[in-house]
C-alpha cells in the first residue's frame, strides 16, 4: 500500500461515524471506504501498467482514483468532455491496457475487448494488448495527469503517491482553523486541482459531495449553467469548494441575479487561472470567503495559498508548508520541494528546483506575486514588458465579456479580442466596460482597440485546450490578418482613449 493510501486510512479511522461519501445516487460512510477499496483492488488485479478511465464526478470515480492506487496500477483519469482523438492519444501515450466506462458509453475507437464481469455496477472493464509505442513510465508514478496543452498535444505529468500526500496534506493544514466538515466536488474530478482537494478532505474526515457534472450546470469543455452550481450550493451547504475563475464569475452572476446564499461556505479556494483582483473583490461583497491560490501540475497542483485570516489581495499567497518558493534573476518562480517525477515520454528532469516558466515577485512578508507567464509576455513598441493575462483577467472581471485574448507585441497600444457575453451588447456600452477597465491600468497596459468576436473560441476549432484554456499561439494566427489591419489602420497611433470608432468586428 502507498504512502498516501496508508495516511487515508489512518485519517478515515478518526473520522466522524456520520462522515460520508455521496454522489444523489449512493452513499458511503468514510469508515467502509478502505474495505470498499481493498474489494475493488482485487478486481482490478490483471494487465497494466495502466488503468485509465473517463467517468462523470461521482462516488464511483473517486473509488476507482483509489482502487487503482490500491492495486499498484497507475491511475490515469481522462476528462468526460474530452473529444475522441484527445482520448486515444491518452490512451496510446500511457499505453493503458485497462479502461473503464460507464456502461453505457460506446465501445472504444480501438481493439478493446469487453471484461464478463464489471468491477462496479454500471461502469464496464475493457482490456487490450500491450502498447508497443507506449512511453516508459517513470518508476514510482501513482497517477499520471495531462497538461491543458496550450500549444501541440498535451504532456502527461508523472506523480507519485508522496508527492500528492504532501500537497493534500499541506491543504488540510492550511484550512484546518475554518474546519470544514462538508467538502463539494465542483470540478471535475479528473482535474488534479479538485483530486488533491478531496484527498485533503479526505485526510480532515470531511464528508465529500461529488453530484454529477450536469447537476453542477456543466456541459461541453468550458459551458456552465451558474444557476445549477448555485442549486446545488443550496442544497449541499458545503463548507468548502474550489472553483476556477470562470466558475467564481459564474456564481456571483447567479446571485446576483439569484439571490445571496442561505448558508454560505466556510471557503471557496480559486487557482487555475490568473485571479483579477476585481473579480475578488466583488466576491467579497458578496459575502463569498474566497482564498486565492497557484500552483501547477509539475508540482502536484497547489503552490501557494493566501491563508484564513492572513489573506493578500494581489498576492496568491504564502508557498504551503512543504515547499520553498526563490526568483531567478530574470524574476522567474523557482519551486523547490516535492515535484513530479517528468513527462511521459521525456528524459528526467533536472535536479535543482521546479522552473515555473511564471514571472512574479515575493513581497517582505513572503507573499507571492505573479506577473504572467514568461513565454507570452510581448514587448511593446515603446520597449514595456506586458503580461496578456494581467490585462485578460481585468476584462474577464467584467461581467460584460465572456472570453478574450490580448496582443500587442512591438505595438503601439494594445489590442483585445473579445466576445462579450451579450451579443446584443452595444458598442457604446462595450467601449464604456473597456474605459472601465483601461481607468485602473497604468497607461502602457490600456486597452487601445478591440475586434469583437462574433464566434466564441471553442475546442473544436483548436482554439480552446481541452480544459478550456485558450490557445494563444492559435487564436493570434487565425486572426493575424485581422490584427494586422486593425493596426495598418491606426498607423501605430497609440489612441488616448477607446471610442466606438476603436471597436470593429470580425
């Protein structure tokens, strides 16, 4: 047994008789969960190296999580939302020899045989031969997660079991004056972010409420119907969540236009994603306690978390317990602590502290800053250093503007793609959100001109990473003719101030 599966357990002995896991269909009193486990492991026991599976939130996923781990397979967990070649590249990467699927999913695109009998009802076992151009997998890898890959294929990140501890572990820590009893999975739970998340749960005895991702409002990569999310808060009075800035935008919509909620939670903690300081502040209004954090998945996910009581607006927190945070000379984020054991498929890597690839700054009482990412800031035309996510996240901050992109390298001012999140929306009112937001930026950040989008960035056009991220590179190149006369057409003019004559759509 791992590291972390023996550290569960233990936790799981103390935990409260009436602590459960439930998912609206099933219910399971954390006490049975290691037997429960232990049952699935023994049916689990056959080929690997592998198990991989693609299954909705419930407590089922989370069994299997752990059920792998028990077995000593390496658990790989795909996305439902992924498309069909997203998983086959998984698949073949891995080189996974078991998958499991809700019964009622359609028969893999590839030679997979069917098992007789199912190691849980309603999911089904398949089985296939072994990958001959499968990676090696790094040994001492408990479960292998996937980058959003911005650019090309996604990278499978190798983590083993002590790593994972050591973050959920460090969590449960950080939350414990708050002592959440009652944890909601409202991500994904193939996203790593949410599965250290109910693994610290986990360890504090907490109960955990893992509803389907079409109950919590989800479809698609990146659709989210706020008022289910906000439903369901409602009805499982969670002490704790976590959410990425897209779902915290979401639910202040819902209640605002909803209604504040009966019994808020204890707290909400929100990474993923650059966090606007706006959009914080508008949380905090609300009555939302929400807790900014970072981290990647090089590192087992969180980083930093501002703390209950000692919170830093514009910093995303103190490192947890377990790491050390250092800045290169060029003000890049060094990691150093547990980390991951390397992508799949590629040489180790370096001894030495986790190089983040984000630019930031660790203010006197050791609070980190992030700037954006070291690969996508430009230089204007006047020699400024800008981080397009700075200037995104402000706009995404406004409730007017569903999705955007900023460019402006050797420019003279800055420009926006943007799709607001009212096509009816009018260009006088769009360029009052962009005056809005230019008011706080010092003048080399403002916003000079947008070109409004009439279609969203989606995943089918290859605009939009299977997690919902934007691909940079991508949108830039699909719109550089557009970009392009947009400039030719200012002459390089830097504008003082955006008007509707700044605005065009394309």
């Amino acid at each position: 047994m791992n590291v972390l599966l023996q550290n569960l357990w233990t936790a799981l002995t103390a935990a409260p008789g009436e602590a459960e896991l439930s998912d609206g269909q099933q219910s399971l009193p954390l006490r049975q969960l290691p037997a429960r486990v232990e049952t699935l492991r023994d049916a689990l026991a056959g080929d690997g190296p592998c198990l991989a599976s693609r299954l909705d939130n419930g407590v089922d996923a989370l069994l299997v999580e752990l059920g792998a781990q028990a077995a000593g397979l390496v658990s790989v967990a795909i996305p439902p939302y992924f498309s069909p070649a997203q998983m086959r590249h998984m698949l073949n990467d891995c080189g996974a020899q078991m998958l499991l699927l809700p019964a009622a999913a359609p028969a893999p695109e590839t030679d997979w045989q069917a098992d007789a009998v199912s190691p849980l009802p309603g999911l089904r076992l398949w089985r296939r031969a072994a990958v001959a151009a499968a990676a090696a997998i790094p040994a001492g890898t408990s479960c292998i997660t996937y980058t959003s890959g911005s650019t090309g294929l996604p990278k499978g990140v190798c983590l083993d079991a002590a790593t994972l501890l050591s973050v959920a572990q460090s969590l449960a820590d950080s939350f414990a004056p708050l002592a959440p009893t009652r944890h909601l999975c409202a991500l994904p739970l193939s996203t790593l972010l949410e599965t250290v998340g109910v693994f610290a749960a986990l360890l504090a005895g907490a109960s955990v409420c893992l509803p389907s991702l079409a109950e919590l409002g989800y479809s698609g990569a990146s659709g989210l119907d706020p008022r289910r999310l906000r439903t369901v808060l409602e009805r499982v009075q969670p002490h704790s969540l976590i959410l990425v800035p897209q779902l915290l935008e979401g639910l202040l919509w819902a209640v605002q236009v909803e209604g504040p909620l009966g019994q808020p939670p204890r707290l909400i903690a929100v990474g993923g994603a650059r966090v606007a300081p706006a959009l914080l502040q508008r949380a905090q209004a609300s009555g939302l306690p929400v807790y900014e954090g970072y981290g990647l998945s090089e590192a087992g996910s969180v980083v930093c978390l501002n703390p209950p009581g000692a919170a830093r607006a514009g910093a995303v927190g103190r490192p947890l317990p377990h790491l050390r945070i250092e800045l290169s000379a060029e003000g890049e984020v060094l990691v150093h602590g547990p980390r991951f054991l390397g992508y799949l498929g590629a040489p180790t890597p370096p001894a030495g502290p986790l190089a983040t690839g984000d630019l930031g700054w660790l203010d006197a009482d050791g609070y980190l800053h992030i700037e954006g990412r070291k690969r996508d800031v430009f230089i204007t035309a006047y020699g400024r250093n800008v981080s397009p996510e700075w200037l995104e996240s402000e706009l995404l901050a406004q409730p007017e503007i569903a999705q955007c992109v900023v460019c402006g390298e050797s420019r003279a001012s800055n420009l926006a793609l943007l799709l607001p999140t009212d096509p009816t929306l009018s260009e006088a009112a769009l360029a009052a959100v962009i005056a809005r937001v230019n008011a706080g930026l010092p003048d080399y950040a403002r916003i000079g001109g947008v070109l409004r989008l009439q279609t969203p960035f989606s995943l089918e056009s290859g605009l939009l990473t299977g997690n919902g991220r934007i691909r940079r590179a991508a949108i830039l190149s699909h719109y550089a003719e557009a970009i392009d006369m947009h400039y030719a057409r200012s002459a390089t003019a830097s504008l003082p101030a955006l008007t509707t004559s700044s605005l065009e759509t394309v």
